[in-house]
C-alpha cells in the first residue's frame, strides 16, 4: 500500500476542496493525524468550498473544523468499507448525501436521561475528539447549544472513564444541551485493571459506568446505544447541524430541522 505524508494529505484535501466539479470530499479510510492536517488547513477554505466531508473516526476532526466554519458534514462510513454496509445504512447514508435528513427513533436503555433539547450536533470518536480542544477547530468553543455524540473502538473501561475526565474537567459535557453515546465496539464490560471499586462498586457497563459518574446530576437529555460507530451498523448523522433530542420511557429520537 502506497505510504502518504502529511503533506500528501493536505494537498489531497485543498485540491478536494478547491477543485470545482468534486461536490463532496468522501474519505477513504480513518487512521490518525487528521489534527495535523488541520493545523494546516485555512478554515475559511472549508468555508468557501461549501462542501460536506465524509467520514468516521479520525474524520471525525475534520467535522469539528467544518462546524467551526459552519459547513454541515456527514458522520458515516467511508468509501472503504461503504459496500459492507447493512443496506438500510447505505440508503440512508446516500439520501443524506443528497440532502435530505433522516430521523431516528431508538430504543433505550436502562441509562437513559429522559428530558428533551435542541442543539448543533457535534463529536465523533472520542479518542479523536479529544484532540480538536484548545485548537483553533474546537467546535464546543461557542455561545450555541450543542448535542454531543460520542464512540469508540477496541479501548477499556479505564480508558474510557480517562476519557469522559478530560472532557468534564474541559467544561465539555457541563455545557452540552444533550448527549447521544454511540457504541463502544470491542470493549470490555469488565476491564481487569479497573474495577472500580474506589468510585463506587464494580461496574457491569461502560454505559452504567458513564451515568453513575458523568451524566447523573447534568440535568440534560442522554441516550445509550445509538447504532452509529465501529460497529457492523454506521448509521449516517449530520454533524454541525441542529439536531432535536427527545429521550423518552424506553426510547428516544434524533430529528433534524
């Protein structure tokens, strides 16, 4: 497999993005070092091409900076594994392409936070995430609501609660309107490093891990389970756009205006 650079990356973008006849940038694959590319990439470049990038993971710094310049984009699977999808994420993913929104109603868990709001909907993998703070592209760095989604892959329990730390400590979930976790693939319901125990007893999810510790005394909205992520299922989410969540008794929506 041909080896790219950092610079290779960003004249791939910034000819993606200037170029007039490409109407989307579609990633290929994720990876790292998106932050990197970004560092580099003017904001008003993504501005003015008015084009949606479309991705997961570590694409999901690239939705951060699009939000930042108020371009919507699409969370969702890339060119690699789009032939993989289960047929219903496919269409999904190629209505909202073409601009037409969707709307989900979910089952919920146990976790849940029952309330409702309305915000731009922002994240994407928190691994990733974590590195768009104290950047130029932070798009929780604003005087709008937002929704935060949330996910991950192949990581435990301790690494997700280092996680969830950083972002409370960064005022990031105190200031979210609402919180949508997506799935947590390949990680373990019990982590052998990490019982627990010093906060509270053991816990038997990462899910019952995040209420009892993070999102219990927020008072917002916060929904489990959303099938969006590493997982067999990708569910498409436009990402910098305002977003209703609706968490109810046993369920809750995600409907965009």
């Amino acid at each position: 497999m041909e080896e790219r650079t950092l610079d290779d990356c960003v004249e791939d973008l910034k000819w993606a993005l200037t170029d007039p006849e490409i109407k989307a940038v579609y990633c290929v694959r994720g990876g790292h070092a998106s932050s990197e590319v970004m560092d580099v990439i003017p904001k008003d470049l993504i501005a003015r091409s008015k084009k949606p990038v479309i991705g997961y993971s570590d694409i999901s710094v690239y939705h951060a900076a699009w939000t930042v310049a108020g371009q919507p984009s699409v969370h969702s699977s890339m060119s690699a594994s789009f032939m993989d999808l289960p047929k219903e994420c496919a269409e999904i993913q190629q209505h909202l392409v073409k601009g037409e929104a969707p709307g989900y109603r979910c089952e919920g868990s146990p976790y849940d936070r029952q309330r409702s709001a309305e915000g731009i909907l922002t994240g994407g993998n928190v691994s990733s995430f974590l590195t768009v703070l104290d950047t130029d592209y932070n798009p929780v760095v604003t005087d709008k609501p937002y929704i935060l989604f949330l996910e991950d892959v192949n990581v435990d329990m301790e690494y997700v609660n280092r996680c969830m730390t950083i972002l409370k400590h960064k005022g990031v979930l105190e200031n979210a309107s609402g919180i949508v976790f997506g799935e947590w693939t390949d990680v373990a319901i019990e982590c052998d490093t990490y019982s627990g125990n010093s906060r509270g007893g053991r816990f038997k999810s990462v899910a019952d891990m995040i209420s009892r510790q993070f999102t219990s005394e927020l008072g917002i909205p916060v929904a489990f389970g959303f099938p969006a992520g590493h997982g067999e299922k990708n569910y498409p989410l436009l990402m910098g756009a305002e977003v209703r969540l609706d968490v109810q008794n046993g369920s809750y929506t995600l409907d965009w205006k």
